[in-house]
C-alpha cells in the first residue's frame, strides 16, 4: 500500500457546515367564506458571517442556526409575491415565538386556558378561523437560545443574548427570507409583544439604516419601548405614577369598583395619577400631612388597597407588593402577566406561588401544542428541546445602555420621520402588569415625531391581560382589529378607529 494511499485513509473528515433544515408541507385551511390553501415551512436558517483577515475576505462562517416558521397562502400551488408579509416574535428576552404563533396570528391556533374556561390536560390545537394568514403571509422567528434556535458549531450563543446581537440576527433572518423567497417587493410588517415591541422599535430603525427596507406597518402588542417607565428602582417614580392607573383596572375585576365601568375608572385614575399623586411624590418629605392624608386616601379608594397599608408604603406600592395584597385576606395573589387570574398563596403572609400564578395556567396549553404542531403537523423532527421561555439567555446584555434606561422609542420615532408611510398599531390588556398601558401611553406621548404622525398611531385596548388573545372575546376582536390595521397600513383600508380610556 502506498504512503498516498495510506494519509488518504486515516486523514480525518472535513468538518460539515451547518445547514438549512427546512420541511415544507401543504395545508388546507377551512374558512366562512371558503377554502385557504398554504404552504407551511418549518426549519433551521442558517445565518453566516463575513470575515476578514486584515482586510482580506476569508469567507462566510456559520454563526447561528435560526428557527422559522412561515405560512404562505397558495393559489394554483403557488405563492402571491404581492400579498403583505408579516414577521413576527416574541419576547421575555428568552420567549419563542409560540404566543403569537399559535395564539393571534396562526392558521392554527391552541385551545387555551382562560380564568372562568380552564382547559384541562392533555389540551389541544384547533384551527383559527380568525387567522392573519387570511390577510398576510406570516413569518415566526425565534431568537437565540429560544424555540429551535441554537448556535452554529463552535460559535457562542452569548455573542446574541443581548440588545445588539438579538437585534442584528433576527434582522439577518428578515432580511434572508425576503431574499430567498423573493419578497423584495411586498408590503412588510412587524409584529412583537412584550420585550418583542423593544425589537420591534428597534428593527423598525435598523431596518432602514442598515438594509434600506421601509416597512408598512408595525404592531406592537403590550408594548415596553422605555424600561424605565416599568422598572421599579430606587429614585425613580416613573412606575408608581405609570402604574397606577393599571391597580385600578385590576380592583375593578376583583370587584372593588362595582357599578362602574373600567373606561371611566381608568380616566379618573389617570388623572389623579398624572396630577395630584406626580406632585406628591415630586415633593417627598415636603409634603405637608394634610395633603399626603388626601393623597393617600384617594390612592386607597381607586386601588382597593387598605389605607394603612398606602401610608406605609410611604405613596409608593410596587407591582410585586400590589399582587400579594390587593386580595391577601381573600389568601389569593394576582397574577402579573394577566392579573384577572389568581392562585391560592397556602399561608396569607406568604409567598407560596411565587412572582405569577397566571403564567404556568396560559404556559401549559402552548407548550402541548407547539411541540405537537412542529412535529406532527409540520414535520418537523428535533430532539432539542423547544425552549418556550429559555433561561439560557441570561444575563441579558443591555451593554448599550450602560447608564441610561433600556430605550428604543428613538428608533421607532426615526422609521416613522424617515418613512412618513409607516403606521402604528399598539395593542393594551387593561390587566396586564408586565407592560402597563399608561406607560406605553406615556412614552407615545412624546415620539420625537411631527405632530401630524401621531394620527398614524391607532391604540386598541382589551379587558384581558399580557397575551390579552387568551380571552376569547378579546381574541377574535383583537384578530379583526390587526387586520384592519394591516389594510391600513398597505393602503387597501380605511383607518381603523381607536379606543379605550384618556390618558
């Protein structure tokens, strides 16, 4: 045997490069008004980066492995390059993008738990006859480290969990799947909930500068685009003022204001809280008795908490503190996500579900159905695990903003002065104490936008929570309510009216 031949057998294998994983399978959708054919395409997009060695390229390098899941209606077997394209996610940071998937936007949709309609194990999927799809082909990314998404072979997942990293890569994904599919010249949007809208504002602007893509519309869906609006700290008043006006739609549920509506309620609040309490808590120990006394007492009245209790806490009740009082002598906390739901705490002065009693009765549901979805209806196969909400992520990264609030309002108010088209939708749960409303109201009220934009912003609010299309009602209103923004927003509709309180 030669020496030749001899290196050419025991010579180790060149390394495989990651690569696309995409299944593809054909679907049949049954509408009021007749059949939807679509495509559903699920798999692992594999996102390079360039490389340069002093100045010389040296190729492309495989950095990440994203999970997609799109929907494209067919006709004939075949896509329409003209219909709008929706891009949607998530956000925790660490959420998949199952909520939106196979809550709002999906041709199938979970059967879900709600507060007085529990599903019980093993759950189930059925079709959504609301669907987006109806108005847009749907694109669902997952980011780093949530769902399928993972690094690729020898590259640091770290490098993504974070504002920049996240922001670049699911723009990377945006802009490949325009690319790959040739949808250049469809009408664009994107959809984000929770930390979701954070990227969303943020895409909005990188978008434009970085690949010079205008988008139509974006929806943003419990909306957080300033934390410090949301984020309890030492110094900042911001989120007892903020938040405020969401502890009186909550009392209101639990049955402290009776023969009154939420509308009303939350206006009132809203005025107390942006004028008499903001100057009391402006004033510290400058504040005379008598007018603390008064503050506190109408604090109590529209919060339903005990009047002892708003003078202890010195006018300041955190989100935390709230949810373990408002009902402690009933032995129930509310949930934060969605605080129409409530868990029994096992001791009154205790503790005993933690932060959210909403979040594992809405988590179980999804999780049954998106693996069952991916695998058995989309065919896909992983023996990953589907991260529904990684803590893998953490610590987060905010390195950006080292110093300042977590802040991406500018990036939104610049895609909207650089594209005068683009239109706005923001969707409130009056219950939700993740993202209260009053905040998002708040730091829409100052856009550095021209005057005249803001009448491209159109505000729907729900009487449910955080993922407010866990209530029925609310669902199938929210759904009809996003596609008359969609219309909008591509310029086949009329504006859809807004609604809800004053703030």
């Amino acid at each position: 045997m030669s020496e030749s031949a001899v290196d050419e057998k025991t010579s180790p294998e060149e390394p495989q490069l990651a690569q696309d994983d995409f299944v593809t399978t054909e679907h049949v959708l049954s509408l009021p008004d007749g059949e939807l054919s679509y495509r559903a395409t699920a798999g692992r997009m594999v996102i390079a980066e360039e490389k340069l060695d002093d100045g010389v390229f040296k190729g492309a390098t495989p950095k990440a492995q994203v999970f997609i899941t799109s929907y494209v209606k067919t006709v004939d077997g075949a896509p329409d390059p003209s219909r709008p394209v929706l891009f949607a996610f998530n956000g925790g940071p660490g959420s998949s993008s199952v909520w939106l998937h196979i809550g709002l936007f999906g041709p199938r949709r979970v059967v879900a738990n709600d507060v007085d309609e529990r599903a019980k194990p093993p759950y189930g999927l059925t079709d959504n006859t609301e669907t987006l799809l109806k108005d847009a082909d749907l694109v669902f990314i997952d980011p780093m480290t949530t769902g399928f998404s993972r690094a690729a072979e020898g590259a640091k997942p770290a490098e993504y969990h974070g504002f920049t990293g996240d922001r670049d890569l699911v723009g990377e994904a945006i802009r490949l799947w325009l690319s790959r599919n040739h949808r250049w010249l469809s009408p664009k949007l994107l959809a984000g909930e929770s930390y979701g809208t954070t990227r969303a504002a943020a895409l909005a602007g990188y978008l434009a500068q970085r690949h010079g893509i205008a988008i139509n519309g974006v929806m943003l869906i419990s909306a957080v685009l300033d934390f410090g609006t949301v984020f309890f700290s030492e110094g900042n008043d911001q989120p007892f003022i903020h938040f405020l006006p969401t502890y009186a739609a909550i009392a209101h549920y639990h049955g402290f204001h009776p023969g009154k509506d939420v509308e009303t309620l939350v206006e009132e609040a809203a005025e107390f809280a942006y004028g008499e309490y903001t100057r009391a808590l402006a004033k510290g120990g400058r504040l005379p008795t008598e007018e603390f006394d008064a503050v506190a007492e109408r604090m109590a009245e529209l919060t339903g908490l005990g009047l002892e209790y708003v003078k202890l806490a010195d006018l300041r009740v955190d989100a935390h503190a709230f949810f373990g009082e408002l009902l402690r002598t009933r032995r129930l906390r509310v949930g934060r996500l969605d605080s129409r739901f409530t868990g029994h705490v096992g001791v009154a002065t205790g503790d005993g579900l933690g932060d959210d009693p909403s979040y594992p009765i809405i988590q179980y549901p999804y999780t049954a159905a998106i693996n069952h979805l991916l695998g058995a209806e989309l065919g896909y196969s992983s023996d990953l695990v589907y991260e529904i909400i990684s803590r893998r992520v953490h610590p987060w990264s905010y390195k950006e903003f080292e110093n300042r609030s977590v802040n991406t309002a500018e990036d939104l108010a610049f895609a909207m002065r650089a594209n005068p088209d683009l239109k706005v939708y923001v969707g409130f749960g009056y219950h939700d104490s993740a993202t209260p409303f009053a905040a998002s109201e708040h730091v829409l009220a100052h856009l550095r936008i021209p005057q005249e934009a803001h009448a491209d912003i159109v505000r729907r609010y729900y009487p449910a929570g955080h993922m407010m299309y866990v209530h029925q009602p609310s669902r199938i209103q929210q759904c009809q309510d996003l596609a008359e923004f969609l219309a909008w927003s591509v310029g086949a509709g009329q504006k859809p009216e807004s609604n809800g309180p004053v703030i």
